[in-house]
C-alpha cells in the first residue's frame, strides 16, 4: 500500500478505501488481521489519528472489529438473509416451525433473552391494534443471538381480549409460534404489513445489540391482520444493520 494518489477525500478515508477493497478482493480474508496504526501511519505517512479513523470507517461499516488488545480484524460473521415473504408464509408457521427458522438455515438462532407480561398500552400501540387507549395488550419481548453476536431484539404486542389464557401468555408458545396459536384462537393472520426504516441506534438498543460505535440499526415494523382487517399482533424489530441482509422474492 502507497500514500500516492491525487484526490480530494480525506486520507483516513482514503485509507479506508484501500483496505476496503483489500477485504472485498480477498487479500484479507474473515478473521484476519487488519495493519494496526503503527503500520498506516508508516505506509501512509499519516497521523495516529488518522489512521485510527481509517480503522473506524471499517468497523462502522461492519466489515471489521477491533479485539482488545489484539488489534483490529476483518469481521467474520456472516450475514443472516431474512427472506420477507416466505417467513411469513402459512406453510412456514402452520406446519409447526418458527418462522425464525427461515432466516438461520444451517445455523442456529438463539433467543438468549425472553420477557412475556402484560400491561396497559398507550396511544400509538392502541391505535395500531384498533382498541381504546389505556387498554390491556400481552408483550412479547425476545433477543435474538447468532453465533455468540445479538443481532435483533423484538417486541409484540398482542390484544389481550384475543389472547388471553392462552399459550401466547407463555414463555414456550408452541410449536409454529404466536401464529398458529392465533389461528387456534380463530384469529389466523391473513394479511401482514410491514413497515422498514434505517435509523441510528438509542445509547440502549446500541448495548443491547452489541453494536460498534456507528453503526446503524433497521427497524421493522410488522402488523398481522385476522379475516376481517382486525390487527391481532404489533412486532417492533430491530435489526443489526451490519448483520442482515434483507430479501423479497416475488413474482410480478
């Protein structure tokens, strides 16, 4: 690597670039390590904080992390696909599997994290389940941890009046989850709408998701629809931005 060139940028994001497309060609491949400061700011002539900032663009990026102590290494997680549509088929949670599973394929989604209660909700919940406000909703909250990384935290709200004394009310919901126990319920989810947003993360969902400094989150807003048009589940999704990668496949 050379600290020649003739452009405007930055040189920490210049530098950035150059490291970028060495992780993009393979010269440094998952669980490498990156040069550490000492090394850019000797290739490149540059100052301690200007290669640090270049190692920062990387992390914030998610393509690498820093290891105290150790250094600063390219990222070797892989992505989850969240695949939009089918996860939300019937024959996904009808037939018994989380539709989490759609997601992980080979690999194992855990939920490390687990908190069912009821409560009085406010406005915006109420208004999106269509019941008074100061009404009673069960809650679902779950985080979600692939490989040793948190990578999704989500929380439902459920109507009480539907789902009250049922398995929805339990940690373990049962085979095909809320779903299918709301199809039981003759409340089956015929419609889904989602609503998708990139934002930056609160101080707490960034300790929660284990996130690097900058890094973004996605935000899914799910409502599930019963015959009729009634709303019978609010999901509130965040996502690590750095670990998804968001699919919808569907015919025109």
């Amino acid at each position: 690597m050379t600290g020649q060139g003739g452009t405007r940028q930055p040189k920490y994001q210049r530098i950035a670039d150059e490291l970028r497309s060495a992780i993009q060609s393979g010269e440094y491949g998952p669980g490498d390590r990156l040069p550490g400061e000492n090394d850019l700011m000797a290739s490149y002539d540059v100052a301690r904080m200007t290669a640090r900032q270049a190692l920062g663009v990387l992390q914030n990026e998610g393509l690498a992390e820093a290891r105290k102590g150790a250094g600063v290494f390219v990222r070797a997680f892989r992505p989850l696909r969240r695949h939009g549509i089918q996860r939300l088929a019937q024959e996904q949670w009808g037939s018994g599997r989380s539709i989490w599973s759609a997601d992980s394929t080979d690999r194992e989604l855990v939920v490390d994290q687990i908190e069912v209660h009821e409560e009085e909700v406010g406005n915006r919940i109420a208004d999106a389940l269509g019941i008074p406000a100061g009404s009673q909703a069960w809650v679902r909250s779950r985080r979600f941890v692939l490989d040793g990384k948190p990578v999704l935290f989500a929380t439902s709200y459920l109507p009480s009046d539907v789902v009250a004394d049922s398995a929805i009310t339990q940690v373990d919901t049962g085979p095909g989850g809320t779903y299918a126990r709301l199809a039981e319920l003759g409340h089956k989810p015929v419609h889904f709408r989602e609503e998708i947003r990139s934002r930056m993360p609160s101080a707490g969902e960034a300790e929660r998701l284990s996130l690097s400094m900058g890094t973004p989150v996605i935000q899914i807003v799910r409502t599930a629809f019963a015959e009729g048009g009634r709303a019978v589940e609010i999901n509130e999704m965040t996502l690590d931005s750095a670990s998804y990668v968001l699919e919808y496949d569907f015919d025109a």
